[in-house]
C-alpha cells in the first residue's frame, strides 16, 4: 500500500465471534470474506484492510496502534488493562452477540459462599488479571492460575473455585456449579485506538462503520407493519402504536380508506396485532426491514 | 410454577413435523428453542409450557387434558378416536405441512382391486384403529396387524396390502405398489382441550397463537408489490390487479405520477408483471412479507 | 406429452452452475425442484419441459433444436461454434454467475511471454476448439491437448502452458502461473434456438422467463430506503438520491412531515445514509427487495 | 427362483442393530450388503435371500413361517408371544449386541417403591405385552399405554411409570428415573421356525451360518500370543497358561530355544504379559484373530 | 532433484480410483499422501516421484514418456490408442478396482437391437475412440459425439444409444437402459513406459513395486487357519485342505496332537471350517493376513 | 470410592492428542472411552481414574501431585518447569504422536537470521517461560507476548518473530516464515510423580501401563512373516533375515521343507520380500501384530 492511499487496519474477531461478525458486516453492507486458511479477511471497501485477532488479544493490538479499531468484547479489553476507545455498543439477538457474566462459581457442595472464602485457595480462570484485580478489591489473597479452557470442569480435583464467563448458566448448572459473586457484565464492542479518533480521515471511517453496524442492529428487533383503515377508524388505530415513531398515512384508491404504515418492535408484535385488528386495522401485512437509523 | 401464575400447556410435534414446526413459530415472533436432548422445549413467552410429543400420541394427550393445545394431523387424531376442538388449518407450502393421503394400496402386479378383494386377508399399517374402522364401513373382515414402519416394502411377503399416507406418491410407486382406495386426507392441526377453551384465558391465549400461526402462513405465498404509474395510466393498471385487496396510491415528487403499493398472491407474479408493465406500470418492485392478517 | 398441449423444452446447467441456477429460477417466482438421481428437473409450469445437461454440451443441443432454450456460458457456446440466440446476459453477484476471463497461462518462471512463444509447443485445455482458433489468429501452431480436469497444474511437467478460465485469478496464483494472453470474456446467457423464437407462444414463453430472471438478478443489487423528512428539509434530501428514480413522498399524521420511499443500488447505501441523515432525514429505515422491472 | 433351487428366508434387524449385523457377518466370512433404499439386502451366498425387518415384528414373521431365520432380540421374541426355535446367543462385545434389561421405572422422588404402588396407575411402554403380563404376575391391575418413542421422558406428566430397555441405566440417569423392578435380561439371538428346522436342507445351511457367526464372536474377545522360552522356562512359561487350550511348541534355529504360540483372552493379556516376560518369555507377540471355533 | 540421484515417475489416478490406489498402496507398504490441494502426492520412497492425474490421460502420458509408469484402466489405454507395457493386472475387491464391461445400450423400449441397428444414428459416449473403432470393426457408419457425464441419461432425447461403462448393470437398470453389445472389459493395470523398462535401475524399481502391489491384492481374498489336531486325525484333516499350498505341522505339547497351519481362500472358509471340524480339527482358529507372494 | 480401594490418577491429554491416544490405550488392550461431554474418561481398569486435561497443564498437575501420572508432551514439561519422572517415550508412527521441533522463525524476507538479532523486538509464542529461558541463555532481551494461537501468522504485522512447534515445517513455509534457531525437539512421554513412584502399588500399576503402552508402539512398525523354504535353502533365507530376533523354524508336512516364522520391521518388507524370493523362500505372507515385548 502506497503512503498517498490511506487504510484503516480493522481487527475481526477470530474463533465464537467470528460467524456472527461476519453476518453483521454483511447486514451492514458490507461484504466481509473469511476464507478458511488466511488471517486477512477481504471486505468490498478498498481503504479498509482486515485482520482477524482472538478477541482476548485484540484490546492489546488496538492499545499499541497495530490496529486502528477492532471489535472485542469489554471483558478482553478489561483483562488487557489497556486503554481503547468504546466507540458503539454492538450488542444484538444474534449468538455470542449478547451479554455474558463472568463469575466467581465453585461447586454447589463447596464450602465457598463467599468470595473471602477463598482465601488462600487455588482459583483457575481464563482472566488471571481481571481475577487477580477482581480479588484485590475483597481483599482476598488466593493462587489464580492460568487455565487453557475447559475450566468449568477443573472444580473440585484441580481448582476449588473458577472465574469464568456464563450466558445462561447452563454450563455451571451441568457441572453443578453455584455462582459466589460476579465480576463483570461484558458484550461486544466496537473499539478504536485514541490517535486513530484524533485522525479526521480515519474517524469519519470509522464512525461510518459504527453506523452501519448499528443500523443493522437496530434493524433486528424491528419490522415494519403495513394496515388499511377507514378515515373514521385512524385515531383508534394510531393510538395503539407506539409514540415514539410517526406512522406515514397514505390515501387508497377508495377515498374512505388510509393506509398506515409504520415500523415496530418484533416483540410487540404479538400484543399488537390483535389490538389493531380489534381497533379496525384490515389487511394487516408486517414486512422485513435490513437496517433502521433512527 | 406457582398457583397463580396461569399457564398454557402446548405439544409440539417431535418427528418429521419437528423441523417446520419450529419454523412456522419463528414466522409467526415466536422463538421457539429445541434443544438436542431435552423435551421441554423453550418458548419466548413466559406464560406457555411446550412439551416435545411424537404426532401420534398427541391428540390422546389433548383430550385427556394434560396438553391444551397442540400441534399434530387430522390423521393421528382420527386414529386416537378422541374428542379435540379443532381451531386452525395449519395447511402451509413447507415440508410436512402439506396435505397427505392415505391410501389402501397393494402390489401394482397383485389381484386386489378393491378393498373388497381384501376380505380375510393381511394388511399392515400404523393406524391399526383407523384400517379398522374404514373396513368396517365396506363390510370387510381383515387381519390389521401393526407394522413398526417401512410400511411400503411389505407387500407382497409380509402383507397383501397396506393402508399408508402418501403425499406425492412417489415412495408407492418407487415400491410398484397400486392404490385401491383412499381412507383419508389429512394435514396439520392446531387442536386443543374442550376445557381449556371454555377458560377465557386459555382461550384468548389459544386464539392469539392460532391468529399469529396463520398470519405467518398467509404470508407464505404472498409477496408486496410497488410500481410507479402515470395518472393516465392508473385505472388501466389498477383493473390488472386482483379485486380483493385495495391498492395504496400515493403521491410522487412528479404530481404526473403515482406509486401504487399492493398485496399479490406469489403464484401471479409471473403473469401480472408482464401486464403491468404492457398497462404503463414502471419500476416494479416485487419485496417480501412476514405475516398477512386479511 | 399430447401434440395439443404446447410445451417449452429448457436446458438446466449441471455442475458447478446448478445451485446458483436454481437460486435464480427461485427469485424469480419459479420452483425448479433437482432432485438428486433425475436428470429431469421439475418446475411449477405445467408447460415448461426441462432437463439437466452439462453447460459444456448445451448450446450444441439447443442448436440442434433439441432443446428450445437454455442457460449455459458464453465460452461454451462459443467452444461448440454453433448459432443460438441470445435474450438475456444473465450476470449476477452469486456464485459462479459472474464474469470469467479465459486466459493462456504459462509457469511464473518460464520463458513465454506472448502467444507467439508457444509456436510448435504443447497446451492443454478443456477448450480445444477455441484454443485453436485463437492460435490460428495470433498464426500460431501448437498440440493443443484435451485436458480432462485440473489443467492449472499441468504446467511445466505435462504442458508448457494451459488456455483456462479464472474468476479471481486465485488458481492461477496458487500454481504460480502467469497470464501471457487473454482469450475472451465469458458469463451465463439465457440462449435459445432460432426456430422456437419463431414460434410466437414459444418467444412470449421464453421472453417471460428472461423478463422474471432479469427483475431477480436486478434486484440483488439493490434494497427499498424509507425515511421521514420534514417539508422544508425535502428538497435538500431529493437532490441526495440518485436521479433515475423517482421516489414516493407521502403524508404523514402530523403535516409538518412526510415520509420519502425510493429504491438505491445497495453499494450506494453506506455512503447514502450518512448524507440522508445529515440533510435531516429521520426513521431511515432499508428494507430487502425480491424483483426489479426497470 | 425356481422351485428346484433351495433357498433360505433370512430376517436382518433394521435399525439400531442394522450396523453391528452387517460387521457380524462380514467377521464370519459373508459379504451382506444392506443398500440405503432397498429392503432386500443382497449376501454372497446364492441360497439365502435377506429381508430387511424391524425387530420387533422379527419373531412374529418367523414364527408364521414367513421366515426360516432371522436374527433378534430376546425382549421382542417374548413380547411377539410365539414360538420360535433358539439356535444361538449372539450376546458380543459391540454396540447394541449387549444385554439390555427391561425395567419398570418412575421418578426418582415419586412415591412408586415396587410394582405393587402401581395399582391403578398408567404406565407407558413399547412392549405392552410383556409389561401387562409381568404385572398381572404381579397381581396389579394398571393402565399400560403403548409409547411411540422417547419414553424416558414420559414420567411425571405423561404416564407414572415406565416400562423400557436400559443397557447402562445412563438414559435413566439422565432423566432423572429410579428403577422399581426387572422384567427380564435380553440381547441378540439368532432363531429359526420349528419347520425350517425339520428340514435338513435348512437345518444344515442355518446351522453353518450359527457356527460362523459364533466363531466370529469368539475371536472377538481373544488374541493370539507368540513368544519366544528357553527349554530350561518352558515348563514355568507354560504354568502361567490358562489350562483350556492347548499351546503350539515349535523349534528354533538356535536348539536351546522353542517358539510357544497359544490363544487368549484379551482381557488377561495385560495381566498375563507381565507373568510371562517374569517367567523367561522374550519376543512376546500378540497377533490379532479373525475366527475362532473351540 | 541433481541429475546424479535416479528417479521414477510414477502417475497415480485421480478421482473414483484415488481412495482404492491409495490404500492399495498401505497394503503394499508404502504411504502414500494425498494432500487436498496439492497434485504431487509424497510417498515414503526418496526415489520415486509421484503426480496425480485422471485415468483418462494417463496412458498418453506414459507412451510420451513423460511418466515411467502409472495406474490405470485398460479401457483408457485402448482410448489412447498408445503402446505402454502392461506390468501388473491389478484387479481387487476393493471399490473401483473391480471389472467393468464397456457396452453399447440404448432404451429397453428402442427398436435397437444390435450394432448394425445404429447406423445413421447418434450414440453418446466418453470414450469416441474406442466407440468409432468398434463400430468400424462391424461396418457401422453413425454419429460418435462427446459426452461430458451423465451418459446413461441421454436416450432417447439426445442420443439414441451410448457406449458406456458398467460394473453391476444397476446404473443402466435405473435408466431402463438395455446392452445392445459389448465393446470389452477392463480393469485397473500398472502399466510402464517401454524405454523406462529398458532401465535396469527403473525396471527393478518397478517390479519391485509391481511385486508388493500384487502380494497385497492376494492378500486380500486369503487367511490364516491354525487348528490342533490328533496324530491319528493328521491325514483325514489334510485331505480337506486345498493342494496347492504345503500346511505347516508343528509339535504341541501334548505329543498326541499336532498343530497345522494353512493359508486358504478366505471364500471357502464356510465350506471348510464345518468339514474340517467334522474331521477332528479342534481350536480351529482364523487369522488375518498383510501380504502374500506365492 | 472407599480408602481401602487404592487408585491411580491418570492424565489423558485433551485436544490434538486426544484420539490417538484412546488408539493407542485401544492397541495396549484398555478400553478408554471419552464421551462427548464428560471430562473423565472411563476405562476398563477399576483400579485407574482418568481425568482429560489439557497437555499444557497436564505436568504441573502431575508435580502437585493432583494426578499420578499422565500423557504429555516434553515441551509443555519443559514450559512449566516441574520436577516430574519420565517413565516412557510414546514416540509413534501417529497422528501428533511423532517429533515436533520448537522453532524461532521470522518471516522470509526478515532482516532477522539469528536469535542475537532479535534484541529488542516483540517474539510471539505460546511457551513464554520456554521462550524466555532460550533467549536469556543466548544473552537477549526482547518482548515475549503470549499468543493465544494462530501464532505463525503474527509475522510481521503482530511480532517480529515467533517460537512455534512444527512437525513437518509446511505450516511455516505456507505462512512465508523462515527457521532462525531450534529450541528444543518434543514428542509424547508418560510422566508420573515422584511420590506415586515411590508407591510400590502404584509404582507396578504404572510400569504396566508402560510395558503395554509400549508394546502397541512396538508393534506399530512391525509385522510378522512365515515362509517355506526348501531345508536346503534354510541358511541362505536365515542370512537375509535381521540378526536380532531369532526365527522360528518348524516342519511342514513335506519334510524337505520347512516353515520360517519371524518379526520384522515393516519399512524393510519392501527390500527383504524380494530377497526372501530370490533366495528360495515361498508362499511367503505377511501378518499384523498387535503388540511386542522384546
């Protein structure tokens, strides 16, 4: 790449993140491509260069300026202890997308119901510094030793306690495990490097993507509801939707009639329907939509 | 669950049905999870408890009230021979969810011709009850023995006949088996307890799934269509459509033209756009719909 | 088949340009079902006949009226130098459907460098007949061979150079080759024979299946915008959108406002919205198409 | 075939002993091909002609003398309530030729202690037969509901109890189920029509195919050892032997030495090869056996 | 490679005989590595060098001498119509390694009858060489066009027969397809270049391969049988066994009995196992063998 | 389990090693059975307790004395710098069973060409201690960073340089990476700890596990071969064969001829089979071994 040409380096989540990012990019409008023997991902925007880092390592690369930005989760970055900055929150229905809890857990016959009960025992996590950081502040001294995975299992034989992450719980409950205490809340972001931000070129490219990202986001808790009502049936009808957003009201071919037509979210769906059948709505039609900037 | 917390009790079909069932719940806002091994699956919505059952027994459980509702074939509730209230056709152009014949069928090569050839003969079938009461009413004597399945690839050593659901035909004819006669046509039910309609919450409850189930269907074979006509041009091109459903017509930047925006069965498609187009319509804009409620 | 019943006989590509085909027929409103062992695919047309074949061998048999029409390569048509009738280029963002270069290629480290080099050397190709007549033009002799598959690695051992097609060069690359000449480009056409576009039913036949493959392959590209502008706001917010279409603007409940419909090429959209907002566009909401008749 | 050419009818057991089948007769010298569609699996013997059945319907077609042989449970041969001759127990160290034991389960908190507290209850089961007849042994009078499937997962909401196959008790574990009594111990035996076996003909042919099969079992659990003993050990070397076989001893080309090939069990081995290096053996070699017949 | 360290090349098929060459090639000692990409397989042997090519090319390349030896079929060194010295029939139970018989067919319904029957006409087939010289030998003049696959499917509509190559018949059955002629039969030979022979060093090193690749295959349909017998049972025993290979006899322990070892046909075993058990063999005991030169 | 039952605790690793060895546990006559979800390991010794670990912290858990013993590599002993004995070299002919080279390499066209030249610059590896030993020994400093894999393709964008394990070197050449120094060779050892060595119980439990472990490695390269030879042959076949292990030598029932049995190693059957023939040896076979003690 010649200096006149300038490029963002962007870092792609390598491993559980890896298939949903690319599904975002992609509802983004973006053409992400991972092939499945390079590191460098390809995407359709010839000023953004891709790399793909395992999301514990990628805060790291972001703080030293390797990459411009990256998309980790905020218990990476923690861990790391570095500095980036949060550019946008991608948290979204979509799996490993959502929001995990990284929690002190030891098994439901222990005798640890307390993280100051675990002083001077042998703790195993993934996080060592988050853990270490984590102990420091209950005042607890304990052994936090470096596990290579599969640390759910380690309890009672090779750790009295971990520190781990959890979506729903269901792994400690199979190696009935009981959460003592909760380090953390994380999700994944979008993060950049300070002096990437200070750079107008790189910031408006990279507040483009936060956008877009969003955009999709937004797009997936949310439909778009088409119905035909009689003029005399429209204030009945609008009251049930929800404020926030202007319904368009369209004249049909029959003067005595509108069309209304207005975007929802999903999960009202249900409650809805009913209602504005009820109210007077005909030909009710709900629609996919790609992307909302609200 | 406690006392007060209502709750309705809804069988979902494990099996061939299992795949588009769970399908049909995602069409409608639901999201329905079946985990590999468990059979309660989980349902977005805190007030309905699903049960994994095979179609077969479904409708015994229906009727003995320890389901409310359920999913399952007309088929399967004639041979269970119970009483369920039947609340939607779930007929859709998904796999399984179309509708099946069953047959009486033997050898293409064999003398049997009608069901009265079969009198004081073998026949084997999964719906032992169902043969039986078909030979009854054609005064026909029979041994009706139960097959564990591969029904089809009885005849001519393990059975003279068969009486099996069908629904292209194709697995008969692959086996060069003959139809003599048809006993039924079946396809997918919502049904559910005769007590539980009768209790305003569950019935409210019932109605709503049926209402969001067969909006999702509706919109199955129906796609939007848009497109851009001149005044001029707005009674030929509106005479093009199908009555039933009343077209929006809204105004352009250009006050020569309108958009007209309208609701089309799928199948037309291919024989309205060519003569929308002939009538002046430009820029025809076929989108996607997921749920109708005509 | 009765001689009363009119029917349109059409070739299906097999191979690497099935599944995209199928895709593309599914678009366009038809089902066209390949089931594995049946050469004979099925369609939702009572009056369409079709039939897989290799795209290597299809405008032969179209040319020979076997077939009434057919999807295959512009460089196989060409490779059988035979007449057919082209009515649709049917290039597309979708796998295998976009444009081929056929190329001479020899190793990276070999001493040709123009097709004259070649002259009296040994090339293999699975298109011997265009390979020969391009050499005939450059006045060129050469063995050109008939390769059966895996030409790229021929070179040096049992060729000196390879005429071969590449999308993305990748291939090429990967066997550390080097493009001396380019042959033709090549992309899928709808084909058909000359005597069946004679034919008035058989020409308006296939000239509806060109028009609905076109609205599919037209609407890949590109997604449905909505947005809510207020009045005053409109014009700055028009003079964004490409010129060629004319977007809808409808009322909304509160007059100050309306709401703008239009339809953009998808690779605009990341550069579009940002503008769209930043002129005072509200509620920017994409939605996904299925068809596009300009 | 012909009336003069004599073949024999064998039954081959579809589903969860399908595979362990076919390794069991390719172990005893026949090439048994089971294709994925057909039901009629071909053999390399020309006088037997396989038909591919359910195990559960197994006993009932051999004892109506549709079949001369075939291979099946215990449990079903019980539950079929016929007579059909034993000719050998397949019982082998592979997946699903092991025994299985038929129990009567519940909840592991429910109040069922013994098969007396189900008095009046419903109890779901695929054997019906067999559970109303040990009941009724049993003096208990109970609802016996037949499961199409998944019966584990049955108790509490749709039957009290269960009456199922358990090889591990895992399933039951898992599903959180006690055992209140046993209904009998099964697994694979190969069993004839009491008419097939009067005819010598088929009496030999059956006999022959019982022989290989047992010898293929056989060879299952042991190996072969050969080791090298001095004249002056061979004595302490072969008190180390188990006693029921006799072992090969064989010269050298060195005199002081002779060469000891015998059979065992595997099981032993990891006992026995320690005793024997002790014991002066040298060049211990285990070699694997395809057959054995003692 | 220096010019001073010999080497052969060796040509090993790609595609439906790849999986078998390999795996014949591990019987015979050798590993032989595939890599998916690569079309230069690595084998344990520094003085061989192998590349991976289709079948159909193979004996071009070894007539040209670019190959010193290969694998393939005879029908495709008859295509070529090239002088290659045939080493080894390499015929084995193995898939694809079996017989295949090159017939004419065309539809069992067709008035084609025999060769003559096709004059004028148009036959399909891979293999245009062989077809046109077969059809010469008969004084048939017809229309010999190239198939790219999917032969049997082309009668009647695009070829009236095909000459086509078939193992069990079953692939024509399908197609309902009945063999008017047979053009010959072939199977898979080692095959060597004649002035490659003409080397000491490469003719060595080929026979040696030659050699392991047959002991390999007759490894295939034989076994070891061990069995102990009395002294007075020696004769009666021997007599049952096949002349043609001399049993070992050695001493047991007890020096009544003596232990017989044989290599037999592994098809006669089910014969053999019963008579020679009859006879007094006892512990008959059948092992599995690698290779055998006999 | 009770305290009078004494057991040992054993390692089984988990990941790249994991499937060989549960063969290689398979070939020593142990049934080691990992299921999918559990991380203990079944085995058929009651007296054994496994456990599935992670080879990277399988020796520290061995030297804490949480495990007995256990299967790791000699690396990840060497990383975590812990006293623990090593009982056997599990050198084998499988999958992740062979050498791996530890290797500081930088990319091809690097700067950097010995370890002195990596003063300063950032090193990526997954063994830091390791690492960090070698370079401290070489009296350099620089940045070593744990990498969380995908190590080899840090170069140069994420390190200078990296230490990474490699078998056959392909991985870096793919990756354009060049060997600058060697850290050490690894491969599979059992290790135990020094307190259970002292155990005389658990001291023979474990040798046993060793005798048999590596007699199924022994074996791996190893095959039998008998022939017959004519007595006056007999020396000159004996001449051919490898002095160190004696064979047996027993009488056919021709009493010129003798049968020759003995073992050998399988890479030399290509070269000794020809020999063998050439000097007088017939009906030579070749047999599979199971295990060897020498």
């Amino acid at each position: 790449m010649s200096a006149s040409a300038p490029s963002l380096r962007l870092g792609i989540p390598k491993g559980s993140l890896q298939e949903t990012t690319q599904k975002l990019f992609a509802h983004a409008g973006y053409n992400l491509r991972i092939s499945g023997r390079s590191y460098y991902p390809t995407i359709d925007d010839a000023e953004v260069q891709c790399i793909l880092i395992r999301p514990q390592e990628m805060a790291r690369y972001v703080a030293q300026g390797v990459l411009d930005c990256a998309i980790t989760g905020l218990d990476w970055i923690l861990e790391n202890d570095v500095h980036v900055e949060q550019l946008a929150d991608l948290k979204a229905p979509w799996p490993n997308y959502g929001v995990v809890r990284w929690v002190m857990a030891s098994k439901e016959d222990s005798p640890y119901n307390s993280v100051k009960d675990l002083e001077g025992r042998r703790i195993a996590t993934e996080a060592v510094g988050m853990t270490k950081r984590f102990l420091a502040q209950h005042g607890v001294n304990a052994l936090v030793e470096f596990s290579w995975g599969a640390t759910e299992v380690k309890p009672p034989v090779l750790a009295v306690a971990i520190a781990e992450a959890t979506e729903t719980g269901s792994t400690l409950r199979a190696n009935r495990l009981r959460v003592i205490d909760t380090l953390m809340e994380s999700n994944t972001q979008l993060v950049a490097n300070a002096r990437a931000i200070a750079d107008p070129w790189k910031r408006e490219k990279i507040e483009t993507i936060a956008l877009l990202l969003k955009a999709a986001i937004e797009a997936q808790g949310r439909v778009g509801l088409m119905l035909n009502v009689k003029r005399d049936d429209l204030d009945r009808v609008i009251a049930q939707l929800p404020a926030l957003q202007r319904p368009t009201v369209s004249a049909l071919s029959d003067p005595d009639w509108v069309a209304v037509n207005t975007i929802i979210e999903e999960r009202t769906v249900r409650v809805l329907i009913p209602k504005l059948k009820a109210a007077g709505g005909q030909g009710i039609v709900e629609y996919p939509l790609n992307k909302i900037v609200l």
